[in-house]
C-alpha cells in the first residue's frame, strides 16, 4: 500500500484537516506525492511570476492557515507524473473520493466544476482546494 514520504506528510499537515484525511485515504489506493500545501508570501508571487498561478499574496487559498488547497500529482509507473491524460486520470479518483465524503472540492483543471475541462485556457492540473 502507497504512502506518502516525510516531505509529503509535512506538506499535508499544513492543509486543512479535511484536506488531510482526503488524500491520507488517495494515497492508500492511488500513489501520489503533496507538491504544495501553505504558501508564503515569498512562495505565492513567485509562482504568480512563473504563471503557476493566477493570484497573488494573499489571495489564493494556498496563503491561509491551514491552507485551503494543494497540490498533488500522481506517481506513474514510479515517476512523479504532470502528463495531462495521468493528472485528469488521477483527479477523477480524487473528485469522487471527495463526493463519497461530500467534501466541496474544486480542481484546477475544471475552475468552474461543470465537467468540461476543454474551455479551460489556465489549467493547474495537480491544484485542489477547498470551495467555501
């Protein structure tokens, strides 16, 4: 059974709980690492300059405590994997791993959650957070 390294463990532990018991049961049955959990002011505009993401400190849900989102890619074939079929793939499992628990979760690859990932020009494929 999968299970997620040190680093891994650190990041989640800085995601809300409900994030934590999410991807503590992911990783039982679908391999995976935690990229991101809370993000520093530092951290935030640099993605933001990288075009990682559309907002910067201290707008994104990555910047509360306990973050509001993640992000996590899986492994494939042992490999962290950002291919677009794998993380689409991996964020169907997540997706409804979080409805079975009615947990409210958006994924950066469908930003308005109506299962069309096509009319999406900004894709974070490995991002999930919480909606409010």
């Amino acid at each position: 059974m999968p299970k997620f390294s040190s680093r891994s463990a650190k990041f989640l532990e800085e995601c809300e709980p409900i994030l934590q018991d999410l991807f503590n049961e992911v990783v039982q049955t679908f391999d995976c690492t935690i990229l991101c959990g809370h993000r520093g002011q530092k951290a935030q505009n640099e993605a933001y300059k990288l075009g990682l993401s559309k907002l910067q400190w201290p707008n994104s849900k990555h910047n509360r405590k306990p973050s509001q989102a993640i992000d996590v890619a899986p492994f494939v074939n042992g490999k962290v994997c950002y291919e677009k079929a794998a993380c689409c793939y991996f964020a169907g499992y997540v997706m409804s791993i979080a409805h079975k628990y009615a947990i409210k979760l958006r994924w950066g690859g469908d930003w308005d959650s109506d299962h069309n990932i096509i009319e999406h020009t900004f894709q974070d494929l490995v991002h999930f957070e919480l909606v409010e």
